[in-house]
C-alpha cells in the first residue's frame, strides 16, 4: 500500500492565503463536532484498503452523503471523519447521476480547483468514485479513492471500484440501513443528528421518536410478509412528510424517528399524524387503521446534548403518552419529563455503583401469625436515598428501571443488599427468618437469574428457604412456560415462591393450578374494610379456598384494624403484615425487633400482646 498521509491545510508555504488557514481551522472545527463517532467496521475497512491497493491510490474511503455534510465512516489515509459536502467531489459524483464519477485533473477547473484537498497540502489531483444505492434505490454516498498525480483509470479498473462498490452497499445496508424500509437505522441515525447539530445557519432543531400501535395485529392475522409492506407503507409516508434535506430512520420493530433543521409548528406535527392515522389498505381490501405516540424535543442550536440524549428525550416523551383513543397523539418533551428523564440518570449512576447519586437502602415489614404469636418472615422494600431529592420511593424508580431494561441490574443489587443484611443478623446470633422479594418480569424471565441467586447465597452463606420469591398472578399468563421453567430452577435451590396480589389480576386458576407455590398472598383490597363489607368478605373466602385446596399458606397484606384482625380470627386467618403490627423498618430496627423477639421467646410464660411488642421497638 502507499505511504498514508493525513488531510493537511497547512502547506508551509509563505504565501498561502487567509482564506486557506480559515478553511484549515473551519474544518478541524466540524471534526471536533463529531462527538458520538460508530466504532470501526473492520469489513468496510478491509474494502477500502483493498481498494487503494489496487488502485495504486494515494487515500481512499467512504462517504455518506447528508444534507450539508459528508460523513465518512471509513477512511485509509485520511483522518478526518465529517467534510463539508460543498467541499468534496463526493458531492459533485452524487450530483452526476452516474454509476461512476472521475476527476483526472483537479488542477485544470476553476471549480475543482478549489476544492480543500486540492489547493492545500498535499495537493490532491484525480479522483475516481462510484455512488452506492441500496437494494431499493436510495442514495447511499460513495466509494472513492484519490492520487496526488493526475490519471485515468482503465476499463479494468473502473469494474474493479464498480465491484467493491456493490461488497461497501451489501455491508452498509446491513450496518446501518434497514432491509424492509430502506430507511437508516438507528446507529446511522445518530451519526446524521449529530452532524444535523452542527448545520450551518440552523438555530432550532427539532428531534422526534414515533411509537405505532396496531402492527402487531396485522403481522399476526396477515403474516409478517403483509405486516412489512405496511411498515414500508408508513415508511414512505413519514419520509415524504419529513422531506429530503431531514433525516429519518426505522429504530426498529414499528418504531421511527426524525430530526428536523429548524423549529417545528404544530400545524407540520399535526400533518404527521393526520398522516399516519390514514388507513392501510390490506389484502381483501380490508382498511387498518394505524396510530402513533409521538414525541419530541425542541433545542436552540448549538446545543449540549448529544445526539443519543437527544432521541433519548424524544423517545421518553412517547413513551409518556398513555392509551390511544382513536388518533395520533404528539407529546412535548418538557419539565415534567425532565424530571423522570433526570432521575432514570441518577438510577442508571446508582446501578453502576456511582456514589454521588445515592444509595438504595432496605426496609423490612414484618409478616406475622399472631395466633401463635410468631414472627414468620419480612417482607424486603427498597428505597432509594437520593443526595438531593430525599428519599425516593419505589413507584417512581421502578416502572423507570423496567421501561429501560434495567430492571434485572436492579432486582440483583436489591437481592445482594438483603443477602447482606441477612447475614449481617446471623453473624449477630439473632433468630432467622425468610424474606420475601418482588422480582420484575424481565428478571423472573432471565435465563440468568438461577444462576446469578445460586452464587449469592453462596457468596454470603445463606440456605436458599430463607428467601422468598414473589410472583404477581399477571405474570403468570406471559410466558408461562419460560416462567414455570425458571421457578422450578428457583425451587430446586430451596426458595420459597408466593403469590402475590391475587385477586386483583387476571385469577386464572388453571396458570396457578399448574406452578408449585407455598404462599398465596390477598391483596388488601380484600383485607383492609373485609369486616364491613358482604362482598368482600365472600371474595376473601374464595380466595381462602383456593389456598386450602392449593394446601398453600395464605397472607393478608394491608392489615390495619382491630376490626378486621377480629374478623380474620373468626376466619382462621392468622398469616397477617400491615401497619396494624408495624410499618416497614430499616436494617437495624430489624435487627432491634429480632433481638427483642429472641429474649421474648426465651421467657417461660406467655409473650403477651404482640402488637405491645412492634410498639416498643
């Protein structure tokens, strides 16, 4: 290969001009713009160097065209990752129309002439490049290689450069373009919002994330092959409403984005929608109707957002918009969002162990038999103790690890704070006793969570029956093979698996006929007012029935009256956690209550009233 040499506009030469060192610094500027660059494809490098070597050529890469910008993901000596489009002849070879764009003699044209990477050092003079177009027919950007002597290729090797042209398109389409709507995905995406960032002369730029609803019915009746030529439908019609000079992309699955260069009225948003609602005609001539969660953000340019945060936003405020009634709706990123989208980033810092984010700490509520007058486990609820904002509570952190696909980091790090406080009590001499833990649907479905429990009760020397996995009965219809696969994984190592919330889901007795559980837990809806009420008290006894035949333990959550506690009695229903006895309690009143509980039992006479003794500690 020929020696690599790097894009200088610095000659050293005397007379160089003004306007030459105004290029020199304008275009290390854009380089320095390009700030969240894809990692290297090592196949499209390998085309490009052979390229070069084969040509005898002095540079070669590949450009990607975009608006104002040329992108270039791979170079072989060239170092520069972003040009101006006007400032390149990858331009003039996408203008030309032709399969194949060659300059002999830069020197001869006025126009070519003053082109950067000729008037500058070294002095680049002939280029030859071919354009690259997908399999469906839309632009791609080039292939190119350049000599610092003026030439001509012959016949042989212009269908060399035509050949590996087609082996850069085959490579691209898979990398960053998506096969069924020919529209850029979303690694690509990205590259093109930063670049869209740095436009000149665009001082607004709005980025949008569009979420559909209703193609999975259509692949489900219709086949997937009728489902992709409705989401190529959709495609178009969100391409020809963004118009050619704003990117667009399929995020995948029925998702898109797009980024438009200048301030977005509502009027163009509302066209957007109006849009999308129209309905797809299908085989049989039956009409679709599809809709769309939209959202977006508006930022001033420049702005401090990355590209990916920005899309991030977009896609948060889609994601905020509830069930669809009939049309299209379009969100706003703003305050409020601000906020969630500012606490997912506290989480994720917490997640990877930053401190300045805060910590999750454990509280434990008591579960109690108070006929036999016996504390019979805890149930383990996080809290999250955030250096600003306080203590945050599960129902704000939570739904946000699950709708980023944190969850299983975060039921894991939850586990391995209870293993600790756990064994903190055994290494004391006070009583054990089983704790219960919420796991997440991502995580009860993670074919490593067997394995990831298995090594923490090894790590802190606990027997698998002191823990309890709770498993609400909605999940137990989603998935319910890969969900009876793992509990049983889950059995195997000791743990005790319970019920939760039943009653107020779905209460498919076959799914619960069909997994072995120890516990059933009633919501307290059916516990809290059970005494007053004719109607509850017959579905509590239902439920009851169903733990008896079940032969399962059965636990009344939300206890917080004498006069349920009397009716519960009257029931046999001893197995009770509620404020009624105590409220959840951090690790070392845990570890005071259980001390109070070991020196109670060891007393010869009767403990006397057991809500006397959560009161005293």
């Amino acid at each position: 290969m020929t020696e690599s040499h790097t894009m200088s506009l610095d000659s050293g030469r005397t007379d160089e001009s003004r306007d030459t060192e105004s290029e020199q610094r304008r275009v290390q500027e854009l380089s320095r713009y390009v700030l969240a660059q894809d990692k290297p494809d090592p196949q499209l490098r390998f085309i490009v160097e052979l390229a070069v070597q084969t040509m005898g050529s002095d540079m070669g890469g590949i450009s990607l065209v975009y608006q104002s910008h040329i992108w270039l993901p791979v170079t072989v000596g060239f170092t520069l990752t972003e040009l101006d489009r006007n400032d390149t002849f990858c331009s003039d070879a996408v203008a030309s129309e032709a399969d194949f764009f060659e300059v002999q003699d830069a020197f001869t044209e006025d126009w070519s002439a003053k082109k950067p990477v000729v008037r500058t050092a070294p002095h680049y003079r002939h280029y030859a490049g071919v354009t690259l177009h997908g399999s469906r027919g839309y632009l791609l950007g080039t292939l190119w290689v350049m000599w610092l002597l003026p030439g001509r290729l012959n016949a042989a090797q212009r269908t060399m450069l035509q050949g590996l042209g087609r082996l850069v398109v085959d490579t691209l389409e898979l990398r960053y373009c998506d096969a069924v709507t020919g529209m850029y995905n979303r690694n690509a995406f990205v590259q093109h919002l930063q670049q869209a960032k740095c436009a000149d002369g665009a001082k607004e730029l709005t980025v949008g994330y569009i979420d559909m609803s209703g193609f999975h019915q259509i692949n489900e009746v219709f086949g997937r092959r009728t489902g992709d030529a409705a989401l190529a439908e959709v495609a178009a019609r969100i391409t020809g409403w963004a118009g050619t000079d704003n990117p667009v992309a399929h995020m995948g699955g029925d998702r898109f984005a797009f980024a438009l260069l200048g301030p977005a009225e509502g009027d163009e948003l509302a066209a957007l929608t109006r849009m999308i609602d129209v309905p797809i005609t299908l085989p049989g001539s039956r009409m679709q109707a599809l809709r769309a969660r939209i959202g977006y953000v508006r930022q001033p340019l420049p702005t401090q957002f990355a590209a990916a945060a920005l899309l991030d936003m977009a896609e948060t405020a889609a994601s905020s918009i509830g069930d669809l009634d009939g049309f299209s709706v379009v969100r706003e990123y703003g305050s409020e969002l601000r906020e969630r989208s500012g606490i997912l980033h506290d989480l994720l810092a917490v997640l990877q162990g930053s401190p300045g984010a805060g910590t999750l700490t454990m509280h434990y509520q008591p579960q109690v038999n108070f006929a036999k007058q016996k504390l019979i486990g805890l149930e383990a609820l996080v809290r999250w103790v955030h250096p600003l904002r306080g203590t945050v509570l599960p129902s704000t952190f939570v739904p946000l690890a699950e709708s980023s696909g944190r969850s299983y980091e975060l039921d894991l790090l939850v586990m391995r704070e209870v293993c600790r406080d756990m064994r903190h009590w055994a290494d004391a001499g006070l009583p054990q006793v089983p704790v219960s833990l919420n796991f997440s649907r991502a995580s009860l479905l993670h074919p490593g969570l067997p394995e990831a429990i298995a090594d923490l009760l090894e790590e802190w020397r606990l027997p698998g029956a002191l823990l309890e996995v709770e498993v609400t009965e909605s999940q137990l219809l989603e998935a319910p093979e890969a969900l009876h696969e793992r509990i049983s994984a889950l059995r195997d190592l000791g743990l005790r698996i319970a019920i939760d919330d039943f009653g107020i889901g779905y209460s498919n007795l076959d799914a619960i006929g069909t997994l072995p559980f120890d516990r059933l837990k009633v919501d307290r809806r059916f516990v809290h007012g059970v005494a007053d009420s004719a109607v509850t008290a017959s579905l509590f006894r239902l439920i009851q029935g169903v733990a008896e035949v079940s032969d399962a333990e059965l636990l009344c959550e939300g206890l917080e009256r004498q006069a349920d506690l009397d009716w519960l009695r009257h029931q046999h229903a001893y197995c009770v956690q509620g404020w009624y006895f105590s409220s959840a309690l951090p690790p070392q009143g845990v570890e005071q209550l259980l001390r109070a509980w070991h020196q109670h039992a060891q007393q010869s006479g009767t403990m006397g009233d057991v809500r006397e003794l959560f009161t005293r500690h």
